[in-house]
C-alpha cells in the first residue's frame, strides 16, 4: 500500500431535524485509507457509516474537521470517486449497454468507444449476451454486476460500496464478493467497503474499521492479514479468520448492544 488516498481528519457532521433540532451522525471521525487499499467499515444501525461515504464522495460538506482525496480537500463531487450504492443506480429506460456506456458518454467519449468499452465491461462482470436486456428483465445478481461495471467502466481511483451485496441471497452474494475482489485485483483502486456483516467485511478487506454507536467515531482498526487471492467461501473456515473476526466482534458487540438498547427505549 502507497500514501494516504483518503484522510478524514476530525470530520463531525450534524443533520438538521424534521422538528428544527441538530442532530449529530458524526462526531471527531478520524480515518485514513491508503493507496490500493480495501477497508471495510463496521458499525451498528445509525452509527453514520453511509454518511462517511456521503462526505467522502462530496455529496454531503462537514460541519467541522476536513475531507481530502487524493490529497486534495473535497468541495464537490470527484470526478475520479466511483459511488455503488445498496439499491441498484441504474436506468430503468436504458439497455444494460446503455446504463454501462453512460459514464463514458458523459465524459465526452464518442458513442462507438463507449460502446467497446462497456462491451468489455460488460463481458468481465458475466453479462456476455444480455447487452440488450433491461434491468426489469435482470435478477437482482445480475443488476448488480450491471452497477459494477457501470461504475468500473470509468476507472475510478477512489470506489465507495454502500452495503451492495445486502439485498442478494446468500449464494449469489458469495458469487458477487469473489467477482468484486477479482475486479479489483486488476484495478487496485482504494475502496471504502460498509456493510453490517462482519464477516464479509473480514472477507474482503485488508482493514476493519468499527463505528461506535451514534454519534460515530472510529472505535478500532483492525489488520486482516489473510492471504490473496481470496475465495470468500473458503477463507471463512481458516483458523486465523476466526481469530480476527472474536477479536473484532469483542470491539463492535458492545456498539450493537448499545444501538439496540436506544432503539428499544425509543419504542416504549
């Protein structure tokens, strides 16, 4: 792993409510992914992970501290900052062709190689042949390979997962973490991965970053030093994977409990 790629630096964040009072997501945040790292981020429901991503891509500014990318302070959204968000942002009115093309298209590149590039897109992500499909006539797996190579298609630096793989079965998630670690093997961009599921974090990731219950903050970092390539249905029955993943959960169980005891007094 090189430099900083992504450096959150005493980063809060509040939320103005429906009733006209602040509310704090985020609080003194500090976190730094390095260059052609996979980090996974872990947390409890409502810990702000999705907000980390929001201020990572530009979409939402800080109320204190600094967001840098690339080294550079984020004002805006970035051109070289791909976003894959948990429901599926593609075009409904567009071909699988067309949703893939877009980026490119968007960028100014010329119809004809757009379209070679989504082709070869589109044949890496295992959609070779549904081209001309549109996404009503995809299964959720193959929406999501779709999603992937439309944001892929762009070569970003820097790639944003918001839990992608929560809605899928079981057997095509385990297809989809294999297809996305293969792909980004080859593109080494540093990825920013949230998800609930801690073992799929353990899985992917080279770090494990857990949240602490809201307002969050980094809590621990953990290194994951299991070897690469990975295949994520196997790499679970590895003695060292389950020492990381007690040594993690002891961290995030008593984030989990404290999550779960405000939402049940906000109940009765």
């Amino acid at each position: 792993m090189g430099g900083p790629a992504i450096e959150l630096r005493h980063v809060s964040k509040r939320f103005l409510t429906p009733s006209g009072t602040a509310y704090t997501a985020l609080r003194d945040l500090d976190l730094v992914v390095h260059e052609g790292e996979f980090c996974a981020v872990v947390g409890p429901t409502g810990c702000g992970k999705s907000t980390t991503l929001a201020l990572i891509s530009g979409l939402e500014p800080p109320s204190e501290g600094e967001v840098l990318v690339g080294g550079v302070p984020v004002r805006s959204v970035g051109r070289d900052v791909g976003y894959v968000f948990q429901v599926d942002a593609v075009f409904p009115w567009k071909s699988v062709l067309d949703n893939v093309a877009t980026g490119p298209r968007f960028r100014g590149i010329a119809r004809r190689e757009a379209e070679e590039r989504a082709r070869d897109w589109i044949k890496r992500v295992g959609l070779a042949g549904f081209e001309r499909y549109y996404p009503h006539q995809l299964s959720g797996g193959m929406r999501k390979r779709a999603a992937l190579a439309q944001t892929l298609i762009n070569e970003p630096r820097f790639l944003l997962m918001d839990e992608p793989f929560s809605a899928l079965d079981v057997q095509t998630r385990t297809l989809m973490e294999n297809e996305l670690l293969q792909l980004w093997s080859t593109t080494r961009a540093s990825v920013v991965f949230v998800t609930h599921d801690l073992e799929e974090a353990i899985a992917l990731a080279d770090r494990v970053v857990v949240i602490t219950a809201g307002p969050g903050t980094v809590k621990g970092v953990y290194r994951v030093d299991l070897p690469r390539p990975r295949n994520v249905a196997e790499i679970r029955f590895l003695p060292e994977f389950s020492r990381i993943y007690q040594e993690i959960w002891n961290d995030l169980r008593d984030e989990v409990l404290v999550s779960y005891e405000r939402a049940k007094r906000s109940v009765s």
